[in-house]
C-alpha cells in the first residue's frame, strides 16, 4: 500500500475496483484465499492502470480491469461465476460511458468469455441498451466475441457452493457469506467516467432471476455531470433503491461529496433489507468506496502514485 505525499492533489486519472462485499473477515478468509484475492484484485488494477496512464479513456480502463477479474476464477463473475439452481452458469454485465451516458448491458449470457466485452458491443453495436439469453450469445457471436462452453465457467467450489445450497436448503447468502460481482469505475485524462460491472448473479438462482448489476442505474451508472457507480450486493434491494443512479444524483443536485453519497445512499439500502457495498469516482478526482457488510474486496489506483488493495472494515 503506498500513500505519496501528493495525494491530496488532483489526480489525472483515476481507478476504483471492487470483487465483492460481504462477511469477508481475517478469521474467516483463509492465507490462500486472501493471496488468490489480492493477486486478482492488482493485476486488474494493474491492467486498468496501464490504459489510463498511457492516456487511454475510462472506458477502455473499466473493460480492462473486470475482464482481468473475469478470467480469476476468485470472482463471481466470467470464469469462477456460482451456480444457478440447474447448475449452469448465467451471466449478467453492464458498461457505462459518462461522457455521453451511452450504456450497454447483457443479462443470462451462457457461452460468451468477456459478459463486458458483450456489453460494451451492444452499447456501440447496436442500436439497444440491454439484451438478454440467446439472443445475447446470438448478437456476440455476429460480433466476433469469443465463445466458449457453459462448463469453462464452472469451479469445482462454485459447485460445492450449489450443493451446500441445496442439501442445507440454505438462502443463496448463508452458504459463500459474500458477494463476489466484479466492477470497476475510473477517471480519464480527458475528465470523463465511466463504469462496469460483472457478475454471476446468485448461488441457486432460477426463473430467470436478474439481479441489479446488468441494471443502468442500479448496479451501474455514469455520468460526467457527478460521477462513476459500480456495485455488489443484494440486487433486489439496489434495483429498489436505485443505488447507482440515486448515488449521481445526490452528488449533482446536491452537492454532496462521492463519500457522503454513497454513504447515504448505502444506508439507505440497508433500511430496505439490503447489504453490500458500492466504488465511486468522478470528474473532481475523488475516490470512494462503501458498504454495510463486514467488508468488501477493493482496491484503487490514480496517477499520483496511489496503490490500495483492501479487504476488511475500514482499513
Ligand atoms: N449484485 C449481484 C446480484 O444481485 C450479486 C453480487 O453482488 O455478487 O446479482
């Protein structure tokens, strides 16, 4: 962790990622899993970094870094995604532009490697913010986006997730004890945001079920005007709040910092019934993270040198 004494300064650009929130607590995350997390979690901001540190956009940064993440299989996102109840996997992304709010999103996606690269394709490829199931595999398949079998994705503890699920006749949240959807938000040189998300959705999930990641306003949002969103949790309770939007919103007609927004808005969610947690960044430079749940895997990156990766309360 480094924390150069310029800091305080304005950055040029800026890089916030999470892989999930929950009861993520040193007693319970074993040495390996904390490496195997850790690992993850700086090469996508490495890969992130690199983009914005040669003047690359925000957008391609946030891409970078949750396809980094999707190929970990640590993250509940790409490969390593849980279980439905029919032991596939089905997988939900989203991507937002903030200079022209252009936003691009893909719900129950079964063979297609990078669910952000499909996003971003539907948001600059076709005239549709959101597609879902075949016909979303279908559309990537017509973009060149790499395919794969449904069973890449698949981990042998994802698995043993589903059936813990099943034999304990546990709610989806009593078996992992955490979230792990991946997403990142990032500042650009040119001043512009931008955000991604992407997930698995939840263990033992079935009809179809969407949580709020693949969501333009619930699990992301961006906007040049206020800022940059990505969030893991409870879906159903951030699709109700909003969380993404609500968050942009506070900031642009309120005045709030990203830190008191999100803050607010995370409380908020909580008096719904909802846990997790949210990353924000923006045009002025400011980083921020929060969450209601023990803790939340993160990490940040800008170009005065900052370099944190965190897992627990606040560090
Ligand atoms: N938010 C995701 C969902 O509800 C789950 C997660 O964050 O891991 O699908």
């Amino acid at each position: 962790m480094t924390s150069p004494a310029n800091a305080q300064e304005r950055p040029k650009w800026t890089l916030v990622i999470h892989g999930g929130a929950g009861i993520i607590e040193k007693s319970r995350v074993t040495p390996e899993q904390e490496a195997g997390v850790r690992t993850g979690l700086e090469a996508a901001l490495e890969a992130g970094s690199k983009v914005l540190a040669n003047g690359g956009s925000a957008l391609d940064a946030v891409q970078a870094a949750v396809q980094v993440l999707e190929d970990d299989p640590h993250f509940n996102a790409g490969r390593g995604a849980v279980f439905t109840w029919d032991g596939i996997n089905e997988l939900d992304s989203s991507i937002m532009d903030g200079r022209t709010r252009a936003a691009g999103s893909i719900a129950g996606s079964t063979t297609t490697r990078h669910p952000v690269a499909l996003a971003r394709a539907v948001m600059e490829h076709s005239p549709h913010v959101m597609l879902s199931g075949a016909g979303a595999d279908q559309f990537a398949r017509e973009q060149g986006l790499e395919q794969v079998e449904n069973s890449w994705f698949g981990t042998p503890e994802r698995r043993r997730q589903l059936d813990e699920l099943k034999a304990r006749q546990a709610n989806w949240f009593d078996v992992d004890l955490k979230y792990g959807t991946v997403g990142a938000v990032a500042m650009d040189s040119q001043g512009n945001v931008a955000a991604a998300t992407s997930t698995g959705g939840l263990t033992g999930k079935r009809w179809g079920r969407i949580g709020d990641s693949p969501i333009i306003g619930a699990g992301t949002y961006a906007d040049n005007r206020a800022c940059a969103v990505s969030a893991t949790g409870a879906g159903e309770y951030f699709i109700r709040e909003g969380v993404a939007h609500e968050i942009c919103a506070r900031v642009r007609f309120k005045g709030e910092t990203l830190k008191q927004a999100a803050d607010t808005v995370m409380a908020e969610t909580r008096e719904l019934g909802g846990t997790g947690g949210v990353i924000v960044t923006g045009p002025t430079g400011e980083m921020a993270w929060s969450f209601n749940t023990p803790g939340m895997y993160r990490g940040k990156a800008s170009s005065n040198g900052e370099r944190v990766v965190e897992f627990y309360g606040e560090q």
